[in-house]
C-alpha cells in the first residue's frame, strides 16, 4: 500500500499491553472538530491486537497525532508522529 506506515503499541501505565484499543492517527493539521467527528479523509483507525500492538498503513506522508482508547482505560493523550 502506498504512503507512510505508522506502527505502535498501546500499553496501560504499567506498562502492560491493552487488546482491542482503538487506535487513531489524524494528520496534525486538522481541526480539533474534524478531530472529534473524525471527517478529515486523511485519518486512520484500527484496533490494537493481542499484544498491544498496532499498524496503520497508506497515510499522507505528513505529521500525524495518534490516539488510542479502550474500555475501562483513561483515553490517551496525543502523540505525535513525523
């Protein structure tokens, strides 16, 4: 697939893998309301796998802020990623 991968893993603060998170990258020029509805065509979503981890192919090759949530967790924080 073209365009910039972006891999990772969602973990809790002890550093434990968390299953099943969802997982969000939105180009970092986007606007916090495309954030919230997620209608910025360029962003990308999946689900973390059994051991955390995750990968998010096909993206515009720009920075990116991700953010993960889980069931039962406190949402992240976004990260970002060149």
């Amino acid at each position: 697939m073209a365009g910039k991968s972006l891999r990772g893993r969602v973990q809790n603060e002890k550093g434990e893998p968390i299953a099943g998170a969802e997982v969000l990258a939105i180009p970092a020029h986007s606007t916090f309301a495309s954030m919230e509805a997620n209608t910025d065509p360029a962003s990308a979503r999946t689900r973390s796998a059994a051991d955390g981890s995750f990968r998010l192919e096909g993206l515009l090759p720009t920075r990116h802020l991700v953010l993960a949530e889980a069931r039962g967790c406190e949402p992240s924080r976004p990260t970002r990623a060149d």
